[in-house]
C-alpha cells in the first residue's frame, strides 16, 4: 500500500479514507496520533495490527467536541464539566463508564471504560467533524518505540502499511496527554499517566487528584494497561544522567575508557561542553523541561539512526512537567540513573 502525505488541504480526501476502513494518521498538540473509524471495528483491529500493540491495551477516541462524548457516555461524574471546560481543547484524557455496546471490545480492551481527548489541533478537529464519526488514535509509532512528533517519524514506523499521514509539521508538547480515570469508587480523580496537564494544575479546578500507586513505587501494577509495556525504546541503550557536567563528564569519561561511542541528549548548555568528546550530539536548545519534552522523543530518535553505543540523557527535577518527561525517559532508559558518586566510583 501506498501511504500518501495529505497536506493540510486534503482534509476531505483524509476524512472519506477514514470513512471506508482506512488508516490516516493525525497531528495532535502532544504527537501524532493513528487514526481509524472508533466504530468500524475491523480497521480498529488494523491499527493494533500494523503498531504490533498488544490487544489488551484500550485506545484513546479522539472527538471534535463535548458533545460527540454525550452519545457514548450518559452518567458523568461531578467533574467532568470543569475539566472539560478548563483543559478541551488540550492534553488532557478523560475516562468514563461507558454505556455498553456502543464500542467494540477492540476499543475498550474489554474495560467498562473509554477513554476520550479532543486534541488541540485544527486540522484534526476538522477530520474528525468531516469524517463525523470519532477515531481511535493511538501514538502513530511502532509499539514500544518512541512516539512520533512529526510526519517524518510515522513515515518511518508506518509506510506501506497505512493510507496516510496528514501533516501538520512538529507538535508542539512532545509527549502523551495526561490521562485522568474519574470512575473512581472515592470519586478522587487518578492521574494514569502523567502529561503536560499537571496534577497541581488539576487541582486547582477539581480539588484532590491522586497519581496512580504505579507512579510512585515502581512494585505496583498500573491501571492504565499501557503502561505496564517498554516504551519509548531506541535500539542503543539509554542512560538518564542526573546531575550537572560534572556527572555528564565522569559518564563520558567512563565510557570512553569502554571504548563506547557516546551519543548525548541534553540542552546547549551541557552539550557545548562536550563537543569535542563524543560522536553525537542532539541539543534541545533552552535548559528548561518544556524543551526537554518537546524534542525528547525526537533526539532518542534521531541518535538512534547514529553509529553510536550508548545515548547520556539529561535528567529533570520530578516535579510538574519533569514528571511526564521522566516517566517517558526512564522508560526508554529501562530506569537506568546515574548519579554522581553511583557506577563510577
Ligand atoms: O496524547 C495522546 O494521548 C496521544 C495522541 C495521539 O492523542 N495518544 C496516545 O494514545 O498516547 P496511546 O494509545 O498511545 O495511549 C493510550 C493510553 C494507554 O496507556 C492506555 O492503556 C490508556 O491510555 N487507556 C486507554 N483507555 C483506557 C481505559 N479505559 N482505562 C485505563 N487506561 C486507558
Ligand atoms: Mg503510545
């Protein structure tokens, strides 16, 4: 199959596609998402089929608005009209209870639940109100890579096994949404997985809001099935490097003496510093986590296609973002940290 690049004047064309079973990745604010038909099962079933997700893991329905979820949901817990009206258009993911039959199992993963965002992207909300029906859109990667952030990365994971990608250039946030479960029993709202909304900024609409056990000691299971499997994974192995150059140095040193070669991901700051040493480097500019986050998924990408044995990744604080951020890099380091004072002593 053919996967052709639709510009952002071919919406009609995309949104016919999705109206007869086809494949059509999206832009979001966060990253590119894989769209199909949430109600035609059997392209929902290509969509685990050519990212090789496993089947027990839900999917996101992507809507052009509110009113799109008030045909599959009916009772909505106390909250979900502040959220809604703080956060949509946005990063943020809702889960409801869902009245039954209205999606396939393929959708749900046999939950009660589903789970729904509408992105912040005009020519998505724009496919999605020609296509008049609401999509599935997982992260448009091959399972257990890291997620796409331009057209560029799901030609890569996806041509010839999809109709299209239409292109919207680079997202803007760089990782997931952050998904809230407000089925719970408390009625507390759980943070699943950690996004650009924060959960200090969802207090501030909600009140208390918990992250799930799963993100605070790593010996629990998590409830978003999704985040139980490796993600985010380049080939060459990740280590996150926490600390300042000193620390970026002993690792390079130590690496060296390995006869490693050395790619690093980290800000100018850091990476102006080591010119010289190692065989790649990807900067993300600015020392600040929004940037960090923004190219995060591009520059392990990016290193990866580099002849190189082992990525140094720069660490942020786990607070607000820096905790989307590091859940995303430990993934992909497989946890592994190093501090000063830790292997190279
Ligand atoms: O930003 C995003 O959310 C992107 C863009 C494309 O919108 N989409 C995305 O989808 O990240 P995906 O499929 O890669 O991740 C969906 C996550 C998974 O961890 C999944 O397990 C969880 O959401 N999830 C989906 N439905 C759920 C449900 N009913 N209950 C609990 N977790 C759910
Ligand atoms: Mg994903």
């Amino acid at each position: 199959m053919e996967t052709k690049q639709f510009t952002t004047d071919e919406i009609g064309e995309a949104a016919e596609l999705i109206r007869q079973g086809e494949l059509i990745a999206f832009p979001t604010e966060t990253v590119y998402g894989l769209g199909a038909n949430a109600l035609d099962e059997q392209a929902v079933k290509q969509v685990y089929t050519v990212k090789g997700r496993p089947s027990d893991n839900p999917l996101i329905v992507h809507v052009s608005d509110f009113e799109m979820v008030t045909h599959y949901v009916t009772d909505f817990p106390k909250h979900t009209k502040a959220l809604v009206d703080a956060f949509w258009p946005g990063p943020l993911t809702l889960i409801f209870d869902v009245k039954p039959t209205t999606f396939s199992t393929t959708v749900t993963g046999g939950l009660n639940t589903v789970a729904f965002r509408m992105p912040n992207n005009l020519k998505t909300i724009e496919l999605i109100k020609e296509a008049n029906v609401p999509l599935v859109g997982p992260s448009a990667n091959t399972s257990g890579k890291p997620s796409p952030t331009t057209a560029k990365h799901v030609y890569h994971d996806l041509h010839g096994k999809i109709a299209g990608i239409l292109d919207d250039g680079p997202t803007q946030i760089g990782v997931e949404s952050t998904v809230l479960d407000l089925t719970t029993k408390n009625g507390v709202p759980v943070v699943l997985r950690p996004g650009a909304i924060t959960k200090e900024q969802l207090e501030q609409v909600v009140g208390k809001v918990t992250l799930d056990q799963h993100l605070i000691t790593e010996k629990e299971a998590p409830k978003a099935p999704g985040m139980k499997y490796k993600h985010y994974s380049p080939d060459v192995p990740v280590w996150i490097i926490d600390g300042d150059k000193d620390v970026f140095d002993k690792a390079i040193n130590w690496a060296k003496s390995k006869n490693q070669r050395i790619g690093l991901f980290a800000s100018d700051r850091i990476t102006s510093a080591f010119s010289t040493e190692v065989t790649a480097i990807f900067s993300f500019g600015e020392d600040t986590v929004e940037q960090g986050t923004k190219l995060l998924f591009a520059g392990l990408r990016s290193l990866d296609e580099q002849n190189i044995d082992v990525i140094f990744a720069q660490a942020f604080p786990e607070s607000e973002l820096g905790i989307a951020y590091m859940n995303r890099l430990k993934k992909a380091a497989n946890q592994k940290i190093l501090k000063i004072d830790s292997i190279f002593e």
